[in-house]
C-alpha cells in the first residue's frame, strides 16, 4: 500500500572530500508534494551569504535519506525553476528565495516513501586551486561541468566542440552533430605528426595545442588553458592521490601536500569515448594534455582507476576524452 510523501528537510554543509570556500546559508526551506501524487515534490528555500567573487561558484546539491534503511539516494532529477521555466543548471549566482523541483518517481521509482529526510545543501568552490609551489591553478571540474563530480564534455585531441552523451549518443555541444563517432575520419590531428601539426596550426612552436584548438581557452577564455604533459606528471607526483565515492561518482580526490594539504580537485572516472560509445565511465579516468606524441597517433594524458594513477603517450587522439582546465605557468 503507498504510503503519503511526509518530507523532513534539514541542512547540512557536505564537503564531498573538498576544500570548502566558503559556507552560503539556506534557511527557510520548504518541501511540498504534488496532490494528487505524480511524484513531483517542490523545494522553495532562500539564500544568504553569496560572496559573488569572479572564480566562485556554487551549486545546490540534493541528497534524500531513505526512512526504513538509511540510505542516500543522490537526487538526479533537481531541477531550479527560473522565470517559470525548468533549468538543469543548478548554479546558484545570488542571494535570494528559490525554487526546486524534483522528480522523485524518476530516482526513486514508483513506490512512495514517509518520513523522508533531505538534505538541502549549497556548496561553494573556486576554480582557481593550487597544489604546489609554482604550479598552474587549477579548476575544480570539467570542460562541460556545473560540478566537480559531474563528467562534462568529451572531446578528441585538439577539438574545441565537445560531444555529450544524451540518450545514447554522442551530440555535438554547438548542434552540428546529434550522432557523433570518435574514429580517425572525424578526428583531423590523428595521423599527422609534430611537423605537419606546427605547418598546419594545431600546435605552437613550443609543441603544445595552438590557443585556438585548446578546448578548455576556447570553452572559458582568458587565462585558461589545458595542461601541459609536465603538468599531469607533477600532478600525480606531487600530490595524494585517494579514490572517493562523490555524490555517487567513483573519481580520486588530489590533494597537496606540505602547506597546500587544505587544497584538493576532484577527479571523476569519467570514461573515454570510442566510435559511438562510452566505456569504462564509473572505473576510469582519461584527461588529455595539449602535447602531442612524437608519434603520428596518440597524445599525453593522464589516466586512472581502481588502484592506478599516472601518465602515458598512447592516448589515440580519436579518442573522446576529458579536459581539466589551467590556468598560469608551472615555474
């Protein structure tokens, strides 16, 4: 027999195993279901303590508390209705009242549960962590992501569109693909080696992606840019490395070390895409650089899994990957 949807709301900071900036308030929150069920609840709350600084930003996070075992269930389907309309985007720019709708038939099926318990929480990051003496800063998620734990965009070395997965498929971030294949046609820089790469554009002189085929300056602009193949070296060297579960997504959690101990990203196994697929998002990790191979094929990249972490030269460039974006120079 169903049972009515009675919501207890509380709030609580989650840290997710990351530097927490700073600590937004949300009070006034009020959980209502849909009547009759149709397994829609609203969430209004209001927000203090915004700090609006330029490399901020911070995103609400959902998590609902089973009754009976205990157990968290990470709200998928949250969307922040803005001048009426539902929004994936989940950042939250200024202080003021909001509102919330989440769709709990889809996460949690079609049973209705009692005396739930969520947790409202804002959580607020900087793209701009440094992890050691004279390193780059880096950024707290991927090209394409509202969040750290998110996967964001794939895209195949030296491409500045980027490709997400939407039901099943590989569609084009500008609209110019709804059903894209990584392979070698689709991809101009396999196949060609460091001079044709320099006489044809791709690369600089200094053998690293031109700014104009750097997908993390194209994306964000400015100072950003994708790391250098030193750069991912002295990330996995430099740091500790520990896997964590965030919001229900495998990654590691890169800390630094000695007076950069309080700083750490988030790295999500976010899969490698190959021909039409995704594989291994969940267990693996695959991030490219801006420097090539010496080869005519493949480029630096970082990757990691379970019980592994480290750089290599065999990334095949047609491969759909990663992109953690940098800003500065490593001295």
């Amino acid at each position: 027999m169903k049972r009515v949807l009675k919501t207890i709301l509380t709030i609580a900071f989650l840290m997710a195993g990351m530097h927490l900036y700073a600590e937004p308030t949300v009070t006034d929150v009020v959980a209502k279901q849909r009547f009759p069920w149709n397994g829609l609840v609203d969430i209004t709350c209001k927000v203090t303590g915004i700090s609006g600084a330029s490399d901020e930003f911070n995103a609400f996070t959902v998590v609902a508390v089973m009754p009976d075992s205990g157990d968290i269930c990470t709200v998928s389907n949250l969307w922040v209705v803005k001048n009426g309309t539902n929004s994936n985007d989940r950042l939250v720019q200024a202080n003021g009242s909001y509102r919330l709708l989440w769709d709990a038939k889809a996460d949690l099926g079609q049973v209705i549960y009692s005396n739930m318990i969520m947790r409202v929480t804002i959580v607020t990051f900087r793209d701009n962590v440094q992890l050691w003496e004279g390193g780059p800063y880096w950024a707290a998620r991927n090209i394409g992501a509202q969040l750290p734990w998110e996967y964001g965009y794939y895209f195949w070395w030296g491409d500045t569109v980027g490709y997400k997965r939407v039901n099943n498929k590989w569609v084009a971030t500008d609209g110019s693909s709804s059903n894209f294949s990584f392979q070698e046609a689709n991809a101009p820089t396999y196949g060609n080696g460091i001079a044709t790469l320099k006489s044809s554009g791709w690369i600089t002189a200094d053998e690293v992606l031109a700014p104009e085929h750097d997908a993390a300056h194209v994306h964000w602009g400015g100072k950003w840019r994708m790391p250098t193949k030193q750069e991912l070296s002295d990330l996995v060297s430099k740091c500790d490395w520990t896997t964590n579960t965030v919001n229900g997504i495998l990654g590691y959690v890169v800390k630094g070390k000695g007076a950069y101990t309080s700083a750490s990203i988030f790295l999500p196994c976010a899969g490698v895409g190959y021909g039409t697929s995704l594989g291994n998002a969940g267990s693996s990790g695959y991030y490219w650089s801006s420097v090539p191979d010496s080869g005519y094929y493949n480029a630096w990249y970082l990757g990691f899994g379970s019980g592994y972490h480290g750089t290599g030269s065999y990334g095949l460039r047609d491969n759909g990957q990663s992109v953690r974006p940098v800003q500065g120079f490593t001295e």
